[in-house]
C-alpha cells in the first residue's frame, strides 16, 4: 500500500469515526425531543431524515473500506 493509499484509508476511518459519533448524538437528540411535551415534529422529522442520511453514507464508507469478499 503506498502512502498515499494509506494516507486515504486513515482519513476514512477517521471521518467514520467523526460520523458515527454525529450518528448517536442524533439519535440522543431524537430521543429528548421526542419525550418532549412540546416536541417540534418538523424538527424531529428533519433530524431522523438527517441521521438516515448520515447511515447511508456511514454504509458507503464501510463498503470502501472493506475487503472484497471475492477476492
């Protein structure tokens, strides 16, 4: 692997780790807005559109880093 390639790899995995922190804080931010009595459903259905969307690209990175399976 040149440094280069490794260089990407590790930024990856860094920006994965980034992500999935961003992915639990807003899954505890939906959680506290929705056992709020006056929880804003704009606001919760933006931020579940939001956590889904950063699923996907946290599923996309994965699949990057990930072995071929064939191979």
């Amino acid at each position: 692997m040149t440094d280069k390639a490794f260089d990407e790899v590790t930024s990856l995995r860094l920006r994965l780790d980034e992500m999935r922190l961003e992915h639990r804080d807003l899954d505890d931010a939906i959680v506290t807005l929705a056992a709020s009595p006056t929880g804003d459903e704009l606001m919760l259905r933006r931020l579940k559109k939001r956590k889904l969307a950063l699923k996907d690209r946290i599923i996309a990175i994965e699949h990057m880093l990930s072995p071929d399976e064939r191979a």
